[in-house]
C-alpha cells in the first residue's frame, strides 16, 4: 500500500487527468503530470508537469526517480514507455494490458480468442485481405488499428470497392465491423486490484452524436438481465487480463444481445456521473486501484445525467465567431453540477467540458438535461 503523501505519476494530461488529479489532491497525495503540452488541463493544477514526449527517456527517469506509482488517462500513451517506468516503479493499469487496448486488431482477437462476444470484424493489413472478405459483413465500418477516438480513423461503407478506398486512405492496419442496428449503448467502469477483488460502477446507458459521446445517464435503461451478464463479462474480462487499475468496458446492445465494443484502460468519458452521482467518483478509484487501498463504494445515491459539451458550442452563435457559452444560464439550475477542462481553445467536436443533472427521478433528470442543454444553444 502507498499511503500519502506520496508522489503519483499520470501519463497523459487530459480532463481525465485533470479528475484525477483533484481526487488524489483530496486524499492527500502530489501528482506529476506528464504531457507533451503546456498547460495541459490536468498540467494546470499537478504539482508539477514535465512538458516532455511519453517516450522520452530522460522524462521517464524523472518520474521513476520522484514518483511511487504510475498511471495513465490515455491509452496511447506508448505500452513500451509504461515498460520502461515498471523497471523503476509500480505501474498501474500494465503495459501489457495497455497493449491490448490501445490497437484494435488485438484488442478485438483478444476478445475473440477468449470467447467475449464482439460485432463481427475482419482484419485488414494488406490490400490484398479484403479478397477474403465475406459479402454478409456489409454494410460496415472500417476503423483505423490505432490512434482512433471520438469517431476519428473510421469510415462507413456500403461494398467492397468502397472498403478498398478507405482501407487506402488509411493507409495503415485496419478492422472491418460490421454496422448493427444498436438497441442501446452501454458501458462499465470498473477497479480490480492485484488480488483479484474488483468493484463495478452502475452500468451507464450512453447516446452518440456523429461518433461522439453526447449523453450517458445512469441508471441504463436496459433490463435486469443483461446489466448483471455486463457486470458478469466486465469481471470475466479483468481477469483474463489480469488487470490492475481502471477498466472501462464499451458494449453494444443489438437485437437484444451484450456484445464487447471495446475497452479503454483508464477511467471514461461516460463514467464522468461518478463525480456527481457515486459515493466514490471512478477517479477516487484510479487512485485508490493504484495506490492499493481498499475500493470505495460504488453505490449510486441519485439518477444522473451527464452531457458533454463540445467546442461547437463556442461557435453556435455570432456567425460562427469564438464565443464563450452563457455559463450563467446553467449555473442558475441547482441541481446542475458543471465541469470545465481549462481548454485552451474551443474546437469543433473537442471536449471542453461537461455537466451533469442530479435528481431522485430519472425521468426529471433526462427532461432537465435536454432543456439545460438546449439554454446554451446545443443542437438537437
Ligand atoms: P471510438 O469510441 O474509439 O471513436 P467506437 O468503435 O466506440 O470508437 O465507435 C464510436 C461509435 O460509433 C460507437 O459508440 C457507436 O455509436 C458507433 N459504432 C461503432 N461501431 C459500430 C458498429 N459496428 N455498428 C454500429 N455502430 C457502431
Ligand atoms: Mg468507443
């Protein structure tokens, strides 16, 4: 166990970051920040930030040489620089379990090979596979091995020549989906420490817009059944990677059946309820995982919903000019709760905050998150 004081090192510097950083500043413990960027959201409050590459060995020394711990709030941060930090130190989630999220093709045959359920996929390393490619796997999804996010790296297509060209755009390793009729979205944020006990968050029931998580509300409005078999996958899944830390699960619903979408070694954007809704919020996890201390409870004490606010809406008004949103609007609404990365500059479809509706009803909450929601000029 590390108790704190002690000096907890984050690869990545993003609001994920910046969450964690503030939950391990509530339980008393110095965080280091490492990321590429200056006054990165999670760099702005570290106790310090080293403005340094993932893989640049003089940065990860630093690190190894001040920090008991390491995690990460970003799966691409290079598997082989959380290697290198665990010559040195622990490192939490491993980079062996980073390894498999951060690349599709693996991550996917690694739930294949261990009998997970997954949308249908074909993997595509050179032109020439998608000869073997059967006709019933259209229409689909082409999506990048790596790097992709937020609906980035991916194209839809209707045939084979159409799969042709996206897999030459690309230009590197791709997976073929097929495209399901989604019932519902779905996901889990979970905590396993090295002895094998784990805690769940409530299952949260997410909506995407163009690619990009737009809303997530607990609780999922899907039936008893299929949350306890998601909880059931979710633990099956932690095991066999034998993982340590933060784990979301991503799963798709369609024509009634749990399927793996694909996991992300970290805390997520749809367990950002936690904050406002859980006794314990998933970062108070990430560093209770990593640290070893016993989990908190994961009980949910109010219906939540949570909805993100792009950098569009920077640009929603005056004629497309960079306009801060009426924060006032929604801070007049009590039971709003609003999250604010510290971003730099507004992008369209970047992630610059969020805000989350509290309430005894569910239903009340989804109705006050729409209207909240449209006050500030989102789009519906
Ligand atoms: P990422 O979250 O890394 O951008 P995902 O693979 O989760 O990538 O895809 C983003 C979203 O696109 C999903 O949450 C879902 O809404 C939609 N999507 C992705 N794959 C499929 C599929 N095979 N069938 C239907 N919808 C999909
Ligand atoms: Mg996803």
């Amino acid at each position: 166990m590390i108790p704190a004081p002690a000096t907890l090192a984050m690869l990545g510097g993003g609001q994920l970051g910046r969450f964690f950083v503030s939950a391990a500043h509530e339980l008393g413990y110095r965080v280091m920040v490492l990321d590429p960027e200056v006054d990165c959201p999670a760099g702005l409050i570290a106790d310090e930030q080293v403005v340094a590459a993932y893989d640049e060995a003089e940065a990860l020394a630093y690190l190894a040489k001040n920090c008991a711990v390491a995690t990460t709030e970003f799966e691409n941060v290079p598997a082989i620089a959380l290697e290198v930090l665990a010559q040195h130190m622990l490192v939490h989630p491993s980079a062996g379990a980073v390894a498999i999220a951060q690349d599709r093709i693996i991550e996917k045959c690694f739930l294949r090979d261990h009998g997970f359920p997954t949308t249908p996929f074909f993997v595509m390393h050179e032109a020439s596979d998608l000869a073997k490619i059967s006709e019933d796997l259209f229409p689909a999804i082409v999506k990048v091995a790596r790097f992709g996010y937020d609906g980035k790296g991916q194209q839809r297509v209707t045939s084979l020549d159409q799969a042709k060209q996206a897999f030459q755009q690309f230009n590197a390793p791709c997976v073929i989906e097929k495209m399901l009729n989604l019932d519902l979205e779905v996901s889990l944020v979970m905590a396993r420490n090295a002895e094998g006990e784990t805690a769940c968050f409530p299952v949260v029931e997410n909506q995407h817009r163009h690619g990009i998580l737009d809303i997530s509300m607990v609780p999922a409005r899907a039936s008893k059944n299929l949350l306890d078999r998601a909880k059931y996958m979710a633990n099956q899944l932690a095991e066999k990677l034998e993982y340590v830390g933060v784990l979301t699960v991503e799963f798709f619903i369609s024509e009634g059946e749990l399927l793996i979408n694909e996991i992300a070694p970290r805390p997520h954007n749809s367990g950002h309820y936690t904050i406002d809704g859980c006794i314990t919020s998933q970062y108070e996890q990430q560093v209770r995982a990593m640290c070893g201390l016993p989990f908190g409870a994961t009980t949910l004490h109010s219906a939540t919903v949570m909805v993100n606010l792009l950098g569009d809406l920077w640009f929603a008004k005056d004629n497309g000019h960079c306009v801060e949103p009426q924060w006032g609007l929604l801070n007049k609404i009590p039971n709003l709760k609003l999250h604010l990365y510290a971003k730099q500059v507004a992008r369209s479809g970047r992630k610059m905050g969020h805000f989350t509706i509290v309430d005894a009803n569910a239903d009340k909450a989804i109705k006050m998150a729409q209207i909240a929601r449209r006050a500030i000029g989102a789009k519906d």
